[in-house]
C-alpha cells in the first residue's frame, strides 16, 4: 500500500507517525475520525483505557501531518464500499479489546475497510525478527 498527504474523503484509511510506529484511522469527514485510543491520546502507556471513540483530526494527528492511503487495483476490488467502512467503523464506537500485537489500530482499520486485510507493520515486524532467528 501507498501512502500520499492530501485532502481526506469520508471513508480514507488515514496514518499519522508517531515516533516508532504509525497510528491508523478511519476519516469520518467533518474533520472526525475513529481509531483506537486512550482519552489521552496515548495507548502504548495506557492500554487499559484504550477504546474506540471518535475525535477530531487535529486529536488523531496530535501536531504531525495526515497521510491518506492510495489503494492499488486490487486493493481497491477489495476494499469495501465508503459507506461499508464508515459503518463498520462506527458500530464498534466505545468497544475495548486493544492490544498492540494482536488487537491494534492498524487492525481496526484493516477490518473496516478489507474483505482480506493487507499485512500490517506488525506482520513486518515478525517477519524481520524471524529471519533474525533463523541466520
């Protein structure tokens, strides 16, 4: 998957960096966006607060630029309609669950927008610390 700075549609898989990791959202439109977290923005230190909730953008991106993700051909024929992904995303407003190896954002956002979800920074770590392993 790609990834571009530019202006947001309701339903975009949107990221923004933070530091080590990147968190992942869905774009609501009107500047709202669902993702995992804290109250504080934080989930790596506060994962037991860690929820489901809609924010603004300017909380989601917390001062760093907004990327949007530009699908491939095929990534688009498995992608769900816009209105699919924000219903998905909206339904599981206030659910917990959060993890940050089997349970995160990127998680989140994969399920609401893939038949199939794409491999995750997390899949990618793994598979770095395998072949560690295996030399």
């Amino acid at each position: 998957m790609k990834w571009e700075y530019g202006v947001l549609e309701r339903g975009d898989h949107i990221r923004v960096s933070r530091q080590h990791y990147y968190h992942h959202g869905i774009y609501l439109g009107n500047n709202e966006v669902v993702h995992y977290t804290a109250e504080n923005n934080d989930g790596i230190s506060d994962p037991a607060n860690v929820k489901i909730r809609k924010t603004s953008l300017d909380f989601f991106a917390n001062g760093n630029p907004v990327e949007k993700a530009v699908y491939s051909h095929h990534e688009k024929k498995n992608r769900f309609p816009v209105e699919k992904i924000i219903e998905n995303a909206t339904i599981h407003l206030g659910e917990g669950g959060y993890n940050f190896v089997k349970n995160n954002c990127e998680d989140f956002v994969n399920k609401c927008c893939y038949l199939k979800a794409p491999k995750t920074q997390v899949d990618g770590f793994r598979e770095r610390v395998a072949r560690l392993f295996k030399k």
